[in-house]
C-alpha cells in the first residue's frame, strides 16, 4: 500500500509493479483523475510513500482472482494471497507441484490441465509458514480499478 499525492489531495493506492523507468504504472481508471484533478494522461510529479494503512477489509489472509482475468476458464486461474500482514508469498503449489508466477505482481498462474474450483493451492511464505485456500474461496473484483 502507498499514499500518492500529486497536489490535489493524497489516495492509498495498491500497487502491484511499477515500470523500469522508475515510476509506477496506476491501472485504475480512477485513481488518475482523483490524483491529478482530471489532468491529460501522461506523465506528473507525485510524492509516494509507503503506508501502513490495511486497504482490505479483513485482518486474515484474502485470496483473489487477478483481475481481468476471469472465474470461469477452468484451464487457467490466476490467483494471490493479499492481506497477509509482515508475511511475504514466495511460493504456491496445486496438488504437489509448484506453480509458475505470473510476471511483476502477487498472482501465480495455474495453467496445463482442468482445475477444479475446489482444489486446494498451498501458498509458502518467507518465514517458512503456509497457508491453504481454495479457489472458490478467492474473490474475484473484476477490473484493477476496483483495487483502490
């Protein structure tokens, strides 16, 4: 979680990559427009910081679709583990096996075969716990707009 503010009042904001030129790439629809008071797309001077604030309602362990990506293709699910606390994912397995992240953010994507909803992944974290969900336990939110 980060508060952004670009001179026209502070957002927390849920990021999950930023771009190699340094800065950070906001999916959302509205965070734009509330950070730069309905400035042109483009590029603008912001200060970041990170925050401690929880942006999820909740204080356990949330699993959630990547949004964009859909509940109902039973040959790919990407999911991930937020609102974990200090705990840092560093893995997920599905039925033994290790699965392959999907790229600069927190979902793993299940891909190669039939997945059920109800299979279990087991996610690993840096402290050497794990925590199990099913798929049908994670929630889907749609589009990343909806992350803010």
């Amino acid at each position: 979680m980060i508060r952004i503010d670009c001179g026209h009042g502070a957002l927390d904001v849920v990021i999950t990559n930023s771009n190699i030129g340094g800065g950070l790439d906001l999916y959302s629809k509205s965070a734009w427009p509330k950070l730069t008071d309905n400035a042109s797309p483009g590029e603008t001077k912001c200060s970041v910081q990170l925050s401690s604030r929880n942006p999820l309602s909740g204080g356990a362990f949330q699993c959630y679709y990547e949004p964009g990506t859909g509940t109902n293709n039973a040959y790919y699910r990407s999911i991930g583990l937020l609102n974990t606390g200090s705990k840092i994912v560093t893995g997920a397995t599905l039925g033994g096996q290790l699965v392959n992240h999907a790229g600069p953010n927190p979902y793993y994507a299940f891909t190669g075969r039939a997945i059920d909803i109800n299979e279990q992944v087991i996610f690993s974290f840096n402290d050497g716990s794990t925590h199990s969900v099913r798929f049908s336990d994670c929630k889907s939110v749609g589009s990343r707009h909806r992350w803010i």
